[in-house]
C-alpha cells in the first residue's frame, strides 16, 4: 500500500496529465459554478417579477381562473431538485447546458486515454514498465489520480456554485427532495467516473489508439440503441403492448449520459457502480498481462478476437436495425416479427463477415 502512494510514481503520472486535469477544473468551474450562478440570476428575475407592479397588473387583467394563487407563486420559485431539460411544477436549476455535459465526458474520456491508450500510442510505456514498480501500483496509481482529479473538480466546481445560490435563496423558499438530489448529484458523478474508467479499461485491452476512441464512443451510446431495439421487438410480438411499461428501463440504459436517471431510482446507480467496480478490476487484471510488442493491435490478447467480433456483430446489427426502423417510420405498415427477425439474421451475419475479414484477414490489423 505504501508503494501504492510513492510520491515518484503519482508526480510522473500527474505531469504527464496535469494539462487535461487543469481543463477538466476549468470546465467543471465554468459548466457548474457559472451555470449555477446563472440559475441564480433566473430565480431572482423570477422573484423580482413576482414582486412588481407589472405582475400585479397581469393578475388584474387574467381571467380569474388563470389568476395565480399565493401558494401558486411560491411554488413555481420553491428549490426542488436539480435536473436538465425542462422544469416542471418547481424550480429545478437548470445548472448546465447539454454542451458543457458533452465536453466534460469527452475530457473524462481524454483522461482515461492518456493515462494509458496514449502511452501506448507513443511507446512511453517502455518507460513506465521499467521503472522499479509493481503494474498493479501502476494501473492503482493511474486510476486514483484520475478518479481524484474528476472527484475533486466536480466537488469543488458544485460547492461554489451551491453555496452561492443557497445564499441567495431564502431558505422559505427552498424544499429539496434529498432522494433526487443525491441521486441526481451523485449519480452524475459516477457517470464521469464510468466513462474515465472504460477509457482506462478499454486502454488496456485495445493496443490501437483510434479503435480504442471508436469504442469508447460506440459502448456509450450502445446501450440506448439496444434499449429502442428491443423496444421494436417488444411492439412487433405484441402490438398491444403498452408502451409506458416498455419504458421502465431508460433509466438504466442511459448509465453513461450526465442526468440519466431521469426517474431518480436506486437501481440505475447501483448498477453504475457496479459496472465501475467490474471495469477497476478488468483494468487491473489485464493492465498486470501488459506487454509493449502488443502495442499497434487492435486486440492485445488473440483470445479476445471471438468474443470481441460477436459483440461488435451484435452492436452493428443493432444499428442497421435502428436506421432500418426509422427509414420506415412513414410507413402506413407495421413491421412484423418476422421481418425484423430475418433482418436481424442477416445484418448479424454480415458484420460477422466484416468483422472476420478485418480481424483475420487483413495483416495490417494482425500486425
């Protein structure tokens, strides 16, 4: 353990990502501080409004059935819970724009890359496994850094911003629900967490650094195309099948996208640390089978090929299934199972083909 916090290992793998950690500060500060400063200022338009001589005159003017109520105006500025899109009957902060959620994933990302694909990439790994370190501290050290970069960007960035509105807010009119708070909160957080973490694990599984980046992004999105699949599927056995049933599970299908949990459950985010704990241990497992005469494959262990092939067979014929459906979305006919079934069949078997021929038969991807 006490190797595992030797100074000399944490400041060569800081300055090595002391950049990408500055802008992942600078970003957390700008997405979360500032989008919580401008909310802010929002519930304050909002007050001030609600206060003026111009409101009371539109109160005048409305039908009396369109009139607000007293309870109806402190409801409408009350502090619920924070969330995107969107608010509803109370005031939910807003506190971010989906551009800022997309370029902090694609940083957490960039962390996990450099930590490890892009050592690959530029043979600095010759360096890093002849240092007088275990790999299991290596990998442990990688990980930590990152994880306590993210943790202490994300922290610091929401307790400013918070503070601040908390400040300004009167406290009569802030009524959070803790359950969405937390969830929401926390939640966000290990969706960082996740996405740096399988930026780190597919590093040590995937020795060509574009394919690592291709996948990054295809596992990411993956499942919510897997969800609407099975979603058509469901529709075409039954299509009687309630709908709002079928809709129980986007919640967990969406365990790499910042708010995901829009239903504010437990079991989403238990299955996100779940899935953080599986890839820690997957990076640290191959991270310790880790050679440098891999590095340029695209899979650094050959027994992967199979299984890896089968899955990207499965993903790509889970697209073509998608692009199919929604060309056929004016259709006046209903696609029945058996249509999607032999579609299906064969837009696996072609990527299977594919996915053969890139993997087995071309040598520049054999090496």
């Amino acid at each position: 353990m006490r190797v595992l916090f030797n100074k000399h290992i944490w400041l060569k793998e800081f300055r090595s990502v002391r950049w990408i950690l500055l802008a992942l500060m600078v970003m957390f500060l700008y997405a979360q501080t500032g989008g919580l400063y401008s909310d802010t200022r929002i519930w304050e338009d909002q007050y001030n409004y609600f206060q003026s001589d111009s409101f009371s005159k539109d109160q005048e003017q409305s039908a009396d059935d369109a009139k607000l109520k007293p309870e109806d105006v402190k409801e409408s500025l009350t502090l619920n819970y924070f969330t995107t899109g969107f608010p509803g009957d109370h005031y939910q902060p807003q506190y971010t724009m989906s551009q800022s959620y997309f370029a902090l994933s694609v940083l957490v990302a960039l962390l996990g890359l450099a930590l490890v694909a892009w050592e690959r990439y530029t043979r600095k790994d010759h360096f890093t496994l002849a240092t007088p370190f275990k790999r299991v501290h290596i990998i442990g050290t990688k990980i930590l850094l990152g994880a306590f970069g993210i943790i202490v960007s994300y922290g610091i960035s929401l307790w400013l911003g918070l503070m601040h509105m908390f400040n300004v807010i009167p406290s009569e009119y802030i009524d959070l629900d803790m359950k969405k708070v937390y969830l929401g909160l926390i939640g966000n957080l290990g969706t960082f967490l996740l996405i740096f973490i399988l930026a780190v694990f597919l590093g040590t599984v995937m020795g060509e650094l574009l394919s690592t980046v291709v996948a990054i992004g295809v596992i990411a999105i993956m499942p919510s195309y897997v969800y609407t699949t099975w979603m058509v599927f469901m529709q075409a056995a039954n299509p009687n099948v309630d709908i709002s049933k079928l809709a129980n599970w986007t919640s967990y299908m969406n365990v790499f996208i910042v708010f995901g949990n829009s239903d504010f459950e437990y079991g989403p985010f238990v299955v996100q640390m779940i899935l953080i704990a599986l890839l820690i241990a997957g990076a640290i497992f191959f991270y310790h089978r880790y050679s440098v005469e891999s590095n340029g494959k695209i899979f650094v262990f050959p027994y992967m090929r199979i299984p890896s092939a089968l899955l990207i067979s499965f993903g790509g014929a889970v697209l073509l299934i998608n692009f199919w459906v929604n060309g056929r979305f004016d259709s006046m006919t209903a696609l029945s199972l058996t249509e999607l079934s032999i579609f299906s069949v064969i837009a696996f078997l072609g990527c299977l083909a594919v996915c053969y021929a890139v993997l087995y038969r071309n040598a520049w991807m054999r090496k």
